[in-house]
C-alpha cells in the first residue's frame, strides 16, 4: 500500500487537489477563442513580440502547440533542452506505436540505470518566473493556488510565444490533448453512460468551469490589461489543465512540489513497468531508474501510477490494450433501498461521508471490505439496527474502525445485493456494447466522423474491460451463493435426518 500511494504521488498526477474553488456546478460550454491580432500580445506586458499568436487553426482550438503527433518542434525542443543545461540524452523523441510521440532508446540501457537528469531550472513550478511579472504578482497576490496558477502561467507564457522563454517547450505541447475536458456533455452521455467516468468526468469539466469563472470574476474582469479575455478564456482553461492533467508530476523528493519538466513529460505510460520519475538529490535533477532493459529503438516508458483504464482515460485520454493493467477496476454503484424500513436509520447511520448511494472498486482480484460492510447495511433488517452504525463506519473509508465484520445470518442476502448490482451494471455495458455497433452510421462528414469513432473505439474499450472485471466478480458471488446455499441444504438434510432418527 505504502508503495503504491508512493507512485500514485509521484506520477504524473491528475487531480485538483489543491484546487479550493468551489464546484459551480455549472456546464461545460466551449467558448470559441477569439483571435485579435492587436489585443492579443501587446496590451498585457508591453512585451514586445516578433511573433504573435494569430496563426490560423483548426476551428475551438488554441493557436500554439502543435499537433499530438507531430514531431515538427521536437529537433528545436531537444536544441534548446541541451542548450538550457539538459545532460546528453540516451533516448530521443520518436515517433511511437504507443502514445503517438515518445522516447525511444538510441543505446543500449541496462535495468537499474538511472536516466534523464532534467535539471530544476528547466521545471516549470508555481514558482517560476512570469514573463509578464505584473501579471504573476497579481494572482500572487490573490493567493491563487498552485494549479489555476500554473494553468495561468502556462496560457501567459504560450500568448508570449517567442518572447517567452518556453517557447520551444510550449510550441512542441500538443494543440489539443488527448483528455475528457474535450468530450462534449453529449459525448459523455452517449459513450460514456455504463461507466461510472462519465461522472467523474462531468465532475473534472465543472471544476475546471468553476475555476476558471472564479479566476475570471475575482482578478482577470479587475486586470483586463493583464488577462484580456481574447488570451485567458474558457477554451485556453481548458487547454492548460488538460495540459496538466496529462504532464504533472508530483516530486516527493522535493516536498510533493508539483512541476513540469519538459522532456520528462515526454516518456509515455505502461502498465508493465513501475518506476516512475522523482528529483534526485544527488544528481540534481529529475530522473527515473529503469526496471528492464531497453535495446536501440525500443520505447522507453514510466509509469503514471496505479490507475485504473478509466483513471488513464479521464486525465491521459487513452485505455491501455485489453488485460494489460493489473490495476484496472471498476466502479460498483450500491444504493440503500428506498422501500426499506429503516431506510431513514441506516441514511442516519452513514452520516459520516457516506450516502445513500456509494460507489466502491472492484477489481479482478476482488473488492474492498469496505463495500461487504455496505451490502450488510443494505440488507440488514430492523432486528439489527444495533449493529448499523459500526456497518456505516465499517463501509466508510475514512473512519479507521474494524472492517472485517462477518454477520453470517444475513451474509447470503448481502452477496446477492452485490450481486444484483454487478448484475445491473453489466446489463448497462452489455446494451451499450451491442448499441456502439451501428452508431454513428449516418454520419457523413469525414472529420465528425473520425472523431466519433475514436471517441467510440476508446468507450468501447474502456467497458470492454470494466465489464470484464464484472463478469469477474458475478461469476466469484455465484460461486460463492451457490457454496452458501448447497451448505445450508446440507445442514437442513443434517437437521431432517436428526428429527427422523428421534421420532
Ligand atoms: C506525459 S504525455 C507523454 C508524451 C506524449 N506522448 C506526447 O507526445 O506529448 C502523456 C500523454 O501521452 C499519451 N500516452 C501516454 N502513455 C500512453 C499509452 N500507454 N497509450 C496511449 N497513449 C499514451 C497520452 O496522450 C497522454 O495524455
């Protein structure tokens, strides 16, 4: 357990965590980016810029970056990384089967080398330099905490282009990343209705909404000059987190000091590997040791953490191949029954965090205890409301209280609950996997049309394997319904042979 929140922290980290602003719960809306030639550099900084950022581009998108496989910039990103202190490399930016672009060996490299050694001052950290200073005092000023800041920073610095210092490193992000801040409500609804992503998703949108509402409002309507609303808007917001969402890392070495490290961020994920990358006292600088060997022109990969497809769908945008991530689960939605009797007692009981509604992983390998206490709260009849708190306590993560609690009397009508839900579920992803089939058929238009079916191609993967581990745990409570109920039959012909002996 120890390890794994060790390289959940390290990886690259898709969370808001330190995201205060409040959920405005408001929806999504893709606000088209208006391109002004003459507001869009010079007004903010008085930084004068030989370049500006008015290139045409593809309709809603951002007018830097580059396409997510192009390898257009890397030869002036991998220049100016050596030029900016970046130690020769082993590896070089390639064209990959997996993950678009990525970095590919150019030697051989053992199991247990220690590789990249990106140094701090190529780190793009909350507590970097602006090149508009005004611009970073302000939010500086607001308190403004380390994600929307970077999210900020990153926009003030990719409008500067040339008169930015990373601009080779922004100029070689992708114009679009691959991420569900991109999916439309419609999108999510349609491809997305079996799995329970779809809400977290919806979550990730709104906050992303609600953050960049709260910035807009509170410091850039009261800094026009610094923020015009033609450079900071919703269609940018949505760019820079995706851009975080899918590169942060998280540098336990240094305190959880959250960054981005360019070339670092360029090494793709599998499920295969473990290492990840950290700061390195020693050496100064970001690395990460391998645990295999990798010969010339083989892909060299990290690991995000220990996400599961539809974690790395939600932040990195794509579903690892079928059975390959040992870590992969499912959310499992339980609710208490409306028509139970203590229904209002049991509501009470799970005031601690919990709600009438809960979701729990599953996995392969089985479920949390957590959600074996839930069922027997489900289920429980009103001869044990005794017993419903340490249930609600038990079914609750957050309070440390006993877990393993056993109440072999209701232990049959418990797994048939679980049952009964896996079995809901399934049929979900079952109609939407037969459905995906003839969707989008009427579709004509080339781009609409590609775009659909890679959206649909990454929903069917993704309940292809969260059915899969479903169908798991349908077969394992089957199994184990059927060993309760052949023993009980057992003890009853026990009984009925007693009873005829005494008569
Ligand atoms: C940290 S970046 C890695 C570099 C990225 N490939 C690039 O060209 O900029 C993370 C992004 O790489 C892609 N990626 C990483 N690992 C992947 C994998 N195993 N399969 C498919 N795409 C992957 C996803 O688009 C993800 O959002």
């Amino acid at each position: 357990m120890a390890e794994a929140s060790g390289i959940l922290q390290t990886a690259f980290i898709p969370t808001l965590s330190q995201n205060p602003y409040p959920n405005l719960n408001q929806y999504y809306s893709p606000l088209i980016f208006k391109r002004n030639k003459t507001t869009f550099h010079n007004v903010r900084c008085s930084l004068s810029t030989t370049e500006t950022a008015t290139k045409t581009t593809p309709d809603n998108s951002i007018p830097w970056g580059c396409d997510i496989d192009s390898l257009e910039n890397a030869s002036a990103l991998q220049e100016w990384l050596s030029e900016s202190g970046l130690p020769p490399q082993k590896m070089g930016i390639q064209r990959v089967d997996v993950g678009e672009r990525g970095l590919v060996a150019l030697k051989n490299i053992r199991k247990g080398e220690k590789l990249l050694f990106v140094p701090p001052s190529l780190f793009i950290t909350a507590d970097s330099e602006w090149s508009c200073g005004e611009a970073g005092k302000v939010l500086k000023r607001y308190n403004v905490p380390d994600w929307p800041l970077l999210a900020t920073y990153l926009i003030s610095e990719a409008s500067l282009m040339n008169a930015s210092r990373w601009n080779n490193y922004i100029s070689a992000l992708p114009r679009q990343p691959y991420s569900l801040l991109y999916w439309t409500r419609s999108e999510l609804d349609k491809y997305l209705e079996a799995s329970q992503i779809r809400e977290r998703a919806i979550e990730r949108i709104n906050d992303v909404t609600g953050t960049y509402n709260d910035l807009r409002l509170r410091i850039f309507s009261k800094y026009p000059d610094l923020f015009p609303e033609e450079v900071f808007n919703m269609e940018t917001f949505k760019w820079s987190f995706g851009i975080l969402f899918s590169r942060l890392v998280r540098l336990p070495a240094m305190d959880g000091k959250v960054a981005l490290v360019p070339w670092a961020d360029m090494l793709n994920h599998s499920c295969e590997v473990e290492t990840f990358l950290d700061y390195d006292k020693s050496s100064q600088g970001v690395v990460f040791t391998t645990d295999r060997a990798y010969e010339p022109g083989e892909q060299v990969f990290i690991s995000y953490g220990r996400k599961s497809n539809g974690e790395l769908l939600l932040s990195y945008g794509f579903v690892p191949r079928e059975g390959t991530n040992p870590r992969d689960s499912v959310e499992l939605s339980l609710s208490l029954r409306k028509s139970d009797k203590c229904y209002k007692e049991k509501l009470e009981a799970l005031k601690y965090g919990l709600s009438a509604s809960q979701c729990y992983p599953l996995q392969v390998t089985g479920w949390p205890l957590e959600l074996m206490a839930y069922a027997y709260l489900a289920v429980s009849p009103p001869s044990m409301n005794r017993q419903f708190e340490e249930m609600a306590n038990a079914a609750s993560n957050k309070i440390t209280s006993k877990k393993d609690i056993r109440y072999p009397e209701i232990e049959e009508d418990a797994m048939q609950f679980i049952l009964d839900a896996c079995e809901s579920s399934i049929s979900k992803y079952s109609k939407f996997l037969q459905a995906s089939g003839s969707m989008d058929l009427d579709v004509t238009n080339p781009k609409i049309l590609n775009r659909k079916v890679f959206l649909k191609q990454l929903a069917v993967d993704l309940c292809t394997s969260e059915q899969r581990i479903l169908f798991r745990a349908q077969y394992i409570l089957r199994r184990r319904l059927r060993d309760i109920r052949s023993g009980e039959l057992r003890a009853l012909r026990i009984f009925d042979g007693f009873r005829k002996l005494f008569k």
